[in-house]
C-alpha cells in the first residue's frame, strides 16, 4: 500500500505522507522516516529491540517490520514516501538492484536511500540525534505538512519534493555522523567534526564566526587553525561551498523560482549568490539549471 497526498486544487496526488503519533507500518510499502521527539519506550525492528528514547530517528524500508513494545510519554512523527519522490527513476523495487544502465545523475541520487536500505552489524536503521539535529528535521517535516495544509501555487510538486530531498540530505549527513562514531554537539572542546555537522545541519541560517566560538567554547584563532588543518578550508569558504553546493541540488532536482533555491541554500543578497554561483561552478544558476535537462 502506498499512501498519497492530494491537491484538491488540482487533484494532483505526490507519493507521500505525514503522520502524527500513528507508528502502524504495516503494509505500508514505502519508506519510512520515524521522528521520536519525545519520552522513551522499546522498539521492535525486524524482531530486535531498541531502547528508544528521544531525540531519535528510525529509516525503515518498506520490507520491515516496527513496532513500539513499550512507551512512557513518547510523541513521535512519521514521513513515508516512494523513491519517486526523489528521482522518477526509482521506484520500491529498483533501489534495491544495481544501478548500472542509469545516468550518472540518477545514481547519484540513489545515495539519498542508503541509510534506509543498507543494514550491517554496525546499523540496524536507528540513529541517535543531538538537539540540532532533531531541531532541522522537525522543522523540514513541519515546513512539508505545512505545504500540504496551504497548496500555495503551482510549485507545490517541486517544493514538496525539495523538502524531502532536504530531508533525506539531512539523514545523510546524520547517517555519516553516526557510522563513524562522532557524537554531535559535545559539551566541552571544540570538535571540528561536531562543526562540521552543526553547519551542514545549519546552512540555511545566518551563521558568525562568533556563534561558533561561543557554541563550541572556542576562539576565533584556535578555530581558524583547527579547521583549516582538518578541512583545508577557512570556515567561511567551507560554509559558502555547502550552500553551493545545496544550490545545485535543488536548481537540478526541482523547479522551484531560483530566488527561493537562493534562500533556501542560505543566500540573502541576489547579487552575492549570483557572484559565488559563477566562481564555483562557472555558470549563473539559471544556465546551470538548462545544463541540467
């Protein structure tokens, strides 16, 4: 079973769905992405038990089983949706096989599905977050609920599509995180990797050098020299290359206004963004979106 959300404006259906507090997957042959935000209980995965106390996030395909055993105050989210949410390519079958005979783009797409489908001793599909963490995926799942309470204009397929693969970028950075055994946000010392996530996590906000010195109980030259030795790049030209890169995946993924692509990847000046687009990738974003077709 697939479930559908639906444009009474145009009665357009998209491949995906939001639901409140309603963990029951059975027979639901999509993905599922579970949000815990609050309490705690045990999870069934698949037969195998999980402590499960908030912040944390379940990616489950559409061949497993879930269930909550037990819980004490837990509030929780869940987001299904198809794979053709992402590319059109793919679909609940497919991003299971091998991926030789398709472009070059859509396999690059594939990797936004791999915390969902790839099991190891190591990662059964649950993930511990940090506050921010939790703080960016609630509110990209509050941001997709909310497209689909106002069905503003005739961008409501892209843009639905450009917070689930927002999303999904999201989960993969997580994912990354959390393989290679970083703990986000520690309390004390300034981890270059708790940064690193805390800006890719952050990239659509306003971000000082000064907000990071204060977070992670830093200063400004220990920074510099810690990051640079780590990343090779200043913090700044670290961050203006993720937004760019944001940039091109919604510019090539979607067909959202490039204004909003512009804000979207953290860019308030028109002509700032149009400037940095051009030194990175050579084109301006709307040249670079015609290259994509």
């Amino acid at each position: 079973m697939e479930f559908y959300i639906e444009n009474p404006k145009s009665n357009l259906k998209l491949p995906v769905y939001v639901e409140e507090n309603k963990l029951n997957i059975k027979g639901i042959s999509m993905l599922k992405l579970i949000l815990v935000g609050e309490g705690n209980g045990i999870a069934e995965v698949n037969g195998d038990k999980f402590a499960a106390a908030a912040p944390v996030l379940f990616c489950l395909n559409d061949r497993e089983s879930f269930k909550v055993l037990e819980e004490e105050n837990m509030k929780a989210r869940m987001v299904c949706f198809s794979p053709a949410m992402v590319n059109t390519a793919f679909d609940i079958e497919n991003i299971y096989g091998k991926l030789e005979g398709f472009p070059e783009t859509t396999r690059l797409d594939h990797f936004y599905f791999i915390p969902f489908i790839k099991r190891s001793g190591d990662f059964r599909g649950k993930m511990d977050l940090g506050p921010n963490s939790y703080k960016k995926l609630s509110s990209l799942i509050d941001a997709l609920k909310q497209q689909n309470i106002n069905y503003s204009d005739g961008f409501w397929p892209c843009r639905n599509r450009s917070f689930i693969i927002e999303l999904l970028l999201s989960v993969s950075h997580i994912y990354a995180e959390n393989l290679s055994g970083v703990l986000e946000l520690s309390s004390s010392g300034s981890n270059i990797q708790d940064i690193l996530l805390y800006l890719q996590l952050n990239y659509n906000t306003k971000i000082r050098i000064q907000d990071i010195t204060s977070r992670f109980h830093t200063n400004r030259n220990t920074l510099s020299k810690r990051f640079k030795e780590e990343t090779g790049l200043s913090v700044m030209d670290y961050m203006l290359r993720l937004r760019i890169k944001i940039a091109c995946i919604l510019l090539r993924d979607t067909n959202l206004p490039i204004t909003e692509v512009m804000e979207r990847a953290g860019f308030t000046d028109a002509s700032y963004w149009g400037r940095a687009f051009k030194r990175f990738t050579g084109m301006t974003p709307t040249d670079y979106r015609r290259r994509q077709v």
